[in-house]
C-alpha cells in the first residue's frame, strides 16, 4: 500500500559511478530501513551496481551527498 506522508526518513540522495564518477542516478532511500538492514543482516543498501551510461556497463554506485 502507498500511502502519502508528509515527511519521513526518505532522503533523496545523488549515486555516482565509482569508476567514472558520473552522476547517474537520483533516488530516494529510507534512512531508517538503511540502519535496520545493518542491524539484522549486516548489509548495507549501498553500494549499488546500477547501469552506467557512459562506461557501458554495471558498475557500482556510490552513494553521494543527499540533494535538496
Ligand atoms: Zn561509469
């Protein structure tokens, strides 16, 4: 179900491409279920293998600063 809060802990965060450090990708994540998922399994969300236009490929994402 979808609901529509106002605010929460989902932050919306820039992913750039480790290897060519484009900025690929905008997306928002939750903050909450990030430090969850550490807590339970010891993983993280991040870093991501995503499609990277310019190197042509999957390449890991790194997280970068949260956007305004
Ligand atoms: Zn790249």
């Amino acid at each position: 179900m979808a609901s529509k809060k106002k605010k929460g802990p989902r932050q919306a965060v820039g992913l750039q491409c480790a290897e060519c450090k484009a900025f690929g990708y905008v997306t928002a994540y939750n903050k909450n279920n990030e430090t969850l998922m550490k807590q339970t399994s010891g993983e993280s969300t991040f870093p991501l293998s995503k499609y990277c236009k310019r190197c042509k490929k999957h390449t890991t994402h790194k997280l970068m600063k949260k956007l305004k």
